[in-house]
C-alpha cells in the first residue's frame, strides 16, 4: 500500500501542526528529501491540532499529492501534547520520528536516528548543543529547568532534549499504555526505559510562524513536569511547616521567659504582625502545593479521553495518478455520501482506553 523499499519495515513521521500553514511547505520539501534516500518505507503522519488558520488545507493538499501523508484533524486544539499522542496512536510504523512542523528540529537529523535504531536502540533522542534564535531568558530558564527536575524527580530525565525523537515499536507501546492526561512527554519518555541513546544537533530557529510558548505556558509546563515526577513539593510542605512550629515555639518560649523576667512594656504588635503574616504565607503556599497535586488528581479522576478525532486519512489512500480528481481519492466504501471524504469511525472516539 505504501510506496514499499524492499527492506519491509515502516518508518512513520509524526508531525503536531498548530497554525503552522507558513512552514509546512518547506517542511514538508524538506522532510521529503530525507525519507527519499531512506532505505525504508515511510508514512508522515499529520495531527491538525484544531489550527486556526489554514493548515488544514494545506495538510489536505500535501495528501493529495503525496500517498505517503495521513491526516489526523482533532475536533478542536488539544495542546501539543495530546496532538503528539493522537499522532503516536494513528501511526503503524516500525518505528516511530516524532518532530516539530517549525523546522526548529531538522529533519536531516532523521537518518542518523534511524542508523541508531538499526543497531538496537528503542529510544533515540536529538540533544540540543545549541539554542539559536531563543532569548538569553528562554536560555536561562530552561538551564534551570533542567538542572531542578534532574535533581527532584525520580525518573532520569535528559537535559536539553525536546520531543524530537526516534521511538521503536515496542518503545511506542510502551508509551501508549501511559494514558494520563498531564502529559509531559520528555518524562514519559524517559519513564519507559528500554536502550536510549542521545544524538547532538543544533537547534534551529523557528522558520516561519509563531511560536506558542510564552512564559505563562512554559511556567505551567515547569508545574506539569514536576508535579507529573515528584511528590517532593508535598514533602517540602510539610517539612517548611514543622520548621516553622518550631520557630514559632521556640520564639513564644522566649517571649514568655522575657515578660517573666523583664515585664511586658506592650510592644508586641510588630513582632506578632510578622509572624501571623509569615505562618498565613506558609498555610497557603502548602495549600496551593497540595492544589496543585488535587487538581490533577481530579482530572485523572474523571477518565476523559485525551482527545477527539474529527477525521482521520490514513497514509496509502491518495491515488498518485494525477488523472483522479481529489474527491475520488478515497477507497470505496470508506467514503461519506457528501463528498468530504474518508470519514473514519473505527475505535476513533475511544482513545481514552489503554492502548494493549
Ligand atoms: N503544537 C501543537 N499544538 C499546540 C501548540 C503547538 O500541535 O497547541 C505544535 C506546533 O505546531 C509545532 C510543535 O507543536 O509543530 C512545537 O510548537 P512550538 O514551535 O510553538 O513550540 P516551541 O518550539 O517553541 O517549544
Ligand atoms: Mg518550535
């Protein structure tokens, strides 16, 4: 069905697309180049993230004239996150690329990757060793980001890695087992052990369009990963508040022996303003750690599935003759009436169950 190579193994790309219509052009041309001189075959798996502007179709065009192309439109944006797992669902590959659509992460990489998995490892991951094109603050941040989380949190998480990475078959089901829906992907990466092996590239700068991080996401993305691999925040808690007890026992003990000894001129006030004020900062900053970890409990709580397919086209259905007009494209029978196209329903809408 696909373009076959002889070698007989799959290669799947999958890309997240959010508004990405200015960069998917040449991405495309270029990840085209590489999977060309690939000795294996290839599908490129595209999951629409509910783009506001016309990615969609462009994405339908590329399918149209590339049989290697498949289509995953979710129902609205479900974050990058989700948009990653729907494409990881929807691929059938041998193994498994997963990359940025901003060519921030080049696809020339993708042979090297690859040449890795050959020789045994399930989990291939792009290093960066440098951040073109990011402020020194996004620089900053992200150094520190790192260098906490591999101190706090229990799994080893490799510093400087994004989610451009080759997954091995059995390393993708691994992953799709874990259904939780905070999802910080380079976590649940390295959650699943199996042999890993970090390759060094050079990041690029966004090619066109806008990024979509700004530091209110990355901040939050900061909490996810923390609260999603550590509990050390609720031990912190609890540590700051028998700390704080006892100071402040220490302290009345004090003011108690000085009134007995020296009289109580009543000068009080600051002193007790201080550490009413101090103890109110410290309840509340242990309620919020506790919030946090409640409200995603609470989400995990309600089971909903991670995301919703509106449509999804499968690599291998777009005749290449050019003689087909694009709504005879799909297969009899896995077409709708209204000319739209292939609208699958298959096990679409359960994604919330476990992969096997
Ligand atoms: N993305 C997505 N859904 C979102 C946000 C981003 O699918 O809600 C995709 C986006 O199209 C791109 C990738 O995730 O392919 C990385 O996004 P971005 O470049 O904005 O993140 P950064 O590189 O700044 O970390
Ligand atoms: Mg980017």
């Amino acid at each position: 069905m696909n373009a076959r190579h002889g070698s007989g193994l799959l290669l799947s790309v999958v890309v997240p697309a959010y508004n990405e219509e200015d960069v998917l052009p040449d991405f495309q041309r270029r990840l085209v180049a590489v999977l060309d001189l690939l000795p294996l075959d290839c599908e490129i798996v595209y999951v629409n993230d509910g783009s506001r502007d016309r990615t969609l179709a462009v994405l339908e065009r590329m399918r149209m004239t590339d049989s290697r192309v498949a289509l995953v439109d979710l129902s609205r944006n479900f974050g990058k996150e989700a948009a990653l797992t729907a494409g990881l669902d929807h691929a059938r590959g041998d193994a498994v690329v997963v990359i940025d659509a901003d060519l921030q992460d080049p696809p020339e990489l993708i042979p090297e990757l690859v040449r890795h998995w050959q020789e045994g490892h399930d989990v291939v991951y792009a290093q960066r060793s440098a951040r073109d094109g990011e402020s020194l603050a996004k620089r900053i941040t992200a150094h520190v980001f790192y260098r906490v989380i591999e101190r706090i949190s229990e799994v080893r998480i490799p510093r400087d890695t994004g989610d451009f990475r080759l997954l091995s078959r059995r390393a993708v089901d691994a992953l799709l087992q874990l259904r939780e829906r905070h999802r910080f992907m380079k976590g649940l990466f390295a959650w699943i052990g199996y042999p890993q092996k970090a390759v060094p590239y050079r990041r690029d700068p966004r090619h066109a369009g806008q990024t979509k991080w700004n530091y209110w996401r990355l901040w939050n993305f900061a909490l996810e990963g923390i609260t999603s691999f550590t509990t050390a925040p609720l031990k912190l808690a609890t540590y700051v508040g028998i700390l704080t007890a006892t100071l402040a026992f220490l302290f009345g003990g004090y003011i108690v022996g000085a009134t007995l000894l020296l009289g109580n001129p009543v000068a009080g006030y600051p002193s007790l303003m201080a550490v009413i004020l101090f103890l109110g900062g410290v309840q509340l900053t242990a309620l919020g750690i506790i919030g946090e970890y409640l409200g995603r409990l609470s989400d995990e709580a309600k089971g909903r599935p991670l995301y919703l397919v509106n449509e999804h086209r499968p690599a291998g259905l777009a005749a290449r003759a050019p003689a087909l007009r694009p709504g005879s494209l799909a297969p009899p029978g896995r077409r709708r009436g209204d000319g739209r196209g292939a609208v699958m329903s298959r096990e679409e809408e359960a994604h919330g169950a476990p992969a096997p």
